[in-house]
C-alpha cells in the first residue's frame, strides 16, 4: 500500500528506435514521490525490453541458419550430380574413343583441307606422311612430331568450330607441332650469311615432290610454352582447366557464357597427359597458349553485354570476334573452300549425348559457383548477426546485475 494521497504514476516516455533495439528515454532517478518510475522499476522494464530484442535477434538467426543449411544441402546435391555426370561422360568418352578408332572419316576431312595448301609447310610435311610413309619416317625433320594444330583436336559444334578456326587464322591453324625445340631445328638450315637454304630441309623435300613453302610459317615447341599451372576440373577424364566463369561488375554471370575456348576442345586421351617432359598434355601447352582466357558466348549481343569481362578476347556462335579488349574483328566471315578447320569428333549418338552432358556439366558447375557465393554471403550475414547478438546479450546481463542491485538495497535492514 502507498501512503495516503499518494500514487505510483508512471510517466510516458517517448520511445526511439535504432536498428533493433529500442532506445527508452526515461528517468530512472524520479522517485515515486515524485511521480515517476523507481530505479528498481526502471531496470525491470529495460531488461524486458533488451529481453525482446534478444528474441528477435534470436529469431533472425535462425533464419540465417536455417537458409545456410538449405544452402549447404543444395551445394552437396549438385556435387552428387556433378559426380555422376562424370561417371557418365567417363563411359560416354569411352564408347566414343573406341568407336573412333573403327573409323577415321572426320581426321581425313580435316587432312584434306592440309593438303590443298600445297604451297604450306603443313601441306608438305602430310603429303610426304600420308603417300610416302616409311621414308618420312627416316627424316630427321619427322621426329619428335607432335602434328598440325587442326589435327590436335576436335570441336563439337560446327560453328564454334568455324569460328576458332577465323580467330586463329589459317597459319595458326597449319601451324607444326613439335614436342621440344631440338626437334624443330632439323627444319631448316641455313647459308654462311644467314640466308634459308631453299634446297635443304623442308624446302629441299618441298622441292623434290614440286613444290615450293611460301613465306613463313609457324613452328610450336611445346617444352618452350609457358603452361598453364593452376588447377583442373577433378574427375573430368579431359582434364580441362579449372577456370573461373566471367562476371560484370555488378557480380552478376556474364548471360550467353558457354565456357572457355581451350575447355571447349576435346583432345585424343593419347595426347592429355605427358606429351612434354615435364608431364603437360596439349591442353595445357599448345591450347592454352594459343586461346588463353578466350571467352565463347553463344550471340554477339551477349558477347558485347559481357565487355567489361572480358580481357583475353572472345568469340560468339554466330561468327563475332574480339581479339583482346578494345580491338574487334569486323566484317563478313571468310567461307571460302579449303579454308582448315577443326574437325567433329565423329557423327555419332554417343557424340551428340556426350555434348549435351558437356552443356550439362557447364551448368551444374556455374549453380555450384554460384550456391558457393550464396553460401559465403550467408555465412556473413549470419556471423553479423551473432555479433550484434553477442553485444546485446552484455548490455542485457548488465542491466540485470543493475536492477538486482536496487532491491537488495529495499531488502537490507537499516
């Protein structure tokens, strides 16, 4: 009971709300003679208050937690699919390797547009291989021979294959592969004054079937690459290059992206591991000097959206080039007959799944990137949130310890 007269009154204070806390502009040291709330009281009311916004900071977490673990549940399904899809592509390559040994009809397509470049070293060199053989075979200039880069893979689809082949350019594509450079100088010799002997090494042989090498023309030493060093995709029996997809600036995919050029060629399993000494296949040497980060994406439309990330060039399906940034192939596309290409690894069914599980693969491995990056942006909204959670539970067991105080002091004896 109060005395006579008198009354608990409690005065409205005025409420401010800052981020989730609820700021209480109050008067602990009224007393109740004076018409407002006691310290004891006002303690009371502020730990109820910091009480709630624990519960609801609680309750955010948990939803930060619940979102993290759906997240993280995602991210192993797709490592499941993307393991199985694997396996499957694994049989795939392999009906598909054993199948191309029965028939060579595609590597002779790709032979034939060679040995119309007569006047190519290329064109020389397969001529001598392909109708002469076991003499070629004694030629100094033959060993270490890896082959001609259009016949060092294949491509999937005709207008990539096109499209490569224009970005590359006919002398890249004729280009002669050799494993080391001591292979490469039995090529040419010269005179006393450092002037080509037009009638020794290639240009002598040339000479002895009626022919004559114009210009130059490109010669690649595979142990004088500088290879790619970083990592690759794990269990993919192509060893392709585990490379990141493009991204805008503001941290979205590029739209259109279909992959990397030198993860877009398929390779023979002869030449995927240890064509060099220091145990690096094609993949790793010859295309990935040859097409670096180029990007393909499947329309010039979203070959151009995607400008800002691109800085080793790109290719689009439908015949667009950019070498590097800022410099830009225009103009009508080159269709003329005997132009070198990459051939398709075979016209068969197995091909054709084999392709669509590679589109499928690319998919699953981008929502994977991209649940990887959800997952890390939920983990800092999350670890945020403990934060904050962390500081409020202090200023809650403060005011407990505070309101405690008081009422031991009422209850002490005086």
């Amino acid at each position: 009971m109060y005395p006579t007269g008198q009354q608990m009154s409690f005065q409205k204070a005025p409420v401010t709300v800052q981020g989730q806390s609820t700021m209480m502009q109050l008067d602990p040291k009224e007393t109740s003679s004076g018409g407002g709330m006691s310290e004891a009281e006002f303690a009371l009311f502020n730990s109820d208050r910091l009480q709630s916004d624990l519960e609801v900071m609680g309750n955010k977490i948990k939803q930060h937690e619940d979102k993290l673990k759906f997240l993280k549940s995602h991210k192993n399904k797709l490592d499941t699919s993307i393991l199985d899809l694997q396996v499957h592509m694994s049989k795939l390559h392999s009906t598909s390797t054993s199948r191309s040994e029965n028939t060579n009809l595609q590597g002779e397509d790709i032979n034939e547009q060679i040995l119309q470049h007569v006047n190519s070293a290329a064109g020389v060199l397969s001529y001598v291989q392909s109708h002469h053989y076991s003499q070629a075979s004694q030629l100094d200039m033959t060993n270490g021979v890896v082959g001609v880069v259009a016949k060092l893979g294949t491509v999937n689809d005709e207008n990539l294959s096109q499209v490569l082949s224009d970005y590359l350019g006919t002398r890249s594509m004729l280009a002669l592969v050799y494993k080391d450079y001591k292979s490469v100088t039995p090529l040419e010799k010269y005179d006393n004054q450092g002037n080509v002997d037009r009638n020794g090494a290639i240009h002598g042989l040339a000479s002895s079937i009626g022919r004559t090498i114009e210009g130059h023309f490109d010669v690649i030493s595979l142990e004088n690459l500088r290879p790619f060093v970083g990592m690759r995709l794990a269990g993919d029996p192509q060893r392709r290059l585990d490379l990141p997809n493009p991204k805008l600036p503001n941290g979205e995919y590029s739209p259109g992206f279909l992959g990397y050029a030198v993860n877009l060629i398929q390779i023979d399993p002869a030449y995927l591991l240890c064509v060099t000494s220091y145990g690096y296949g094609l993949r790793e040497t010859l295309f990935y000097s040859l097409f670096s980060h180029l990007q393909v994406y499947k329309t010039r439309v979203d070959m151009i959206s995607a400008l800002p990330c691109i800085t080793d060039g790109a290719v689009s399906l439908d015949g667009g080039i950019i070498r590097k940034s800022g410099i830009f192939t225009l103009g009508i596309r080159d269709a003329a007959a005997g132009k070198v290409r990459f051939a398709k690894p075979s016209a068969s069914q197995t091909t054709d799944n084999y392709g669509e599980a590679e589109k499928q693969m690319n998919e699953l491995r981008w929502k994977k990137e991209k649940t990887l990056e959800d997952i890390k942006r939920a983990q800092v909204l999350r670890d945020h949130a403990l934060y904050n959670f962390g500081k409020k539970k202090e200023e809650f067991v403060r005011c407990l310890s505070q309101s405690s105080y008081p009422n031991e002091q009422m209850k002490s004896p005086r």
